[in-house]
C-alpha cells in the first residue's frame, strides 16, 4: 500500500537527549514536511524539503534538524537545544507541482515524550 | 504570508443535527483551501479540498465546504452528523504556486462533539 510510515508511534526521552524520529513515503512525493502538535495549537511547521539534499526552515525550527539524503525518507532529530520537545509529531508528503492531486498525505504521527 | 482562523474551539451538537464549523484565511496570494479531520492519536485524514471550479466542493463521509472569496471563508458543513464524526477538524491553506501547493498553513482546530 502507499502511503506515508512514521515509526516509533511512541517515544520516551530523558532530558538532555537527542532523538530521532523516523518518516518514510512510497509516494514519489518530491515535497516532505514536519509539524509539530500541541493542543490547542493545531499544526506548526518545523522543517520542510522539496527536493533531495535541500531543505528550508519552517516556523519553529529552533532545537530541530533534518536531512533529506533520499527522496522516500525525511527523518527529525529533536536535539536537546529544543526547550520544550514533548509533542505529536507529524509528517507529511505532497506534490510540488500543480494540479488536482494537489494535497498533502500525513503519517499516523509520533507521541514524544521528555521524562 | 498566510494565516487561517477557526473561530470555534469547540462545537457540541445532537445527533442527526446539522452542523457547521467556520474557517477564515488571510492571504496576499491565491490559494488552495482544505479540510481535514483527525480522530485521537491518528494522523490528518483529507475530507475535501477547493483547488478551482465550482466553489461549492463535495467531500468524504457526506462533508462540504464552500469557498467564498469575498469573504475569505471556506466553512464546512454537513446536513446530518454521526456520532463516528466526533473528532478534530483542521482548516488549512497553501499558496496556489508551483513548489509550494501542499505546504499548508493551518488554523487551531475545531473540535466536533456529537452526543446522542
């Protein structure tokens, strides 16, 4: 099946620890995205890649990084810069071209958790 | 920029009554408009989306919206909810430019109660 796979669903990090969440897509989708959930404040964008090797900033970068060495992966690292890191997290894929598939396809998300 | 406002944090209705749950945007740029609904601990499901054409647009689970430019709205709304319709929902926004069409801004959620 196609579709976006992030893993784990959930994880669990001490203080002070970087940590890696993981998001795979088999939907030849040039464009991937990260955002991030609390509640009450719907979905803010982290980091964002339209094509291999390239990445932008989003809204809320700071204690976050991202790598795009392949076109089906787009994994977070949460470092230990980041200040307050528990949160669902998103990813999602979409096209970058215009047309009538134009929409962006979200994984199940990852619930980090600073304990 | 771009910013989308959903007036409603919360929306309580019976079963079997109609609802609608409002959506604003702020745009210097055409757009794409969507909505998507999220059950707990689950990822952003598409019920519909305004790319061109007829603003009225159709979705998934018996859902519409309609796009009204003047009034930069994309309200959703559904004749008859179900209890299985009890979720969040999430309006959102992108520039209609080629590169950033699905990088969506999105508004603080609505959540839909329904209660028999």
């Amino acid at each position: 099946d196609g579709g976006i796979t992030q893993s784990p669903k959930y994880l669990f990090r001490k203080e002070g620890q970087n940590v890696t969440l993981s998001c795979e897509q088999n939907l030849n989708h040039d464009a991937m995205y990260w955002y991030r959930q609390d509640p009450g404040q719907g979905l803010r964008l982290i980091y964002y890649s339209q094509i291999v090797n390239d990445f932008q900033k989003g809204d809320i970068a700071e204690g976050y990084s991202v790598s795009r060495e392949k076109k089906e992966s787009f994994p977070l690292t949460v470092t230990s810069a980041q200040k307050n890191p528990t949160a669902f997290y998103l990813c999602a894929s979409g096209t970058t071209g215009i047309g009538a598939n134009t929409e962006a396809f979200f994984g199940q998300g990852t619930r980090l958790t600073v304990v | 920029a771009q910013s989308v406002t959903q007036l409603d944090s919360q929306v309580p209705v019976f079963e079997e009554a109609p609802v609608e749950l409002r959506c604003n945007y702020s745009s210097s740029v055409s757009v794409y408009l969507f909505w998507y609904v999220q059950y707990p601990n689950q990822g952003l499901q598409l019920l519909l989306k305004y790319l061109s054409g007829s603003t009225l647009v159709k979705g998934i689970n018996g859902f519409e919206a309609e796009f009204n430019k003047s009034q930069t709205s994309f309200h959703l709304r559904k004749p008859s909810v179900h209890i299985s319709d009890t979720a969040e929902y999430f309006c959102a926004v992108s520039s209609s430019y080629t590169g950033t069409a699905s990088k969506l801004t999105f508004g603080t959620g609505t959540r839909l109660q329904v209660t028999l």
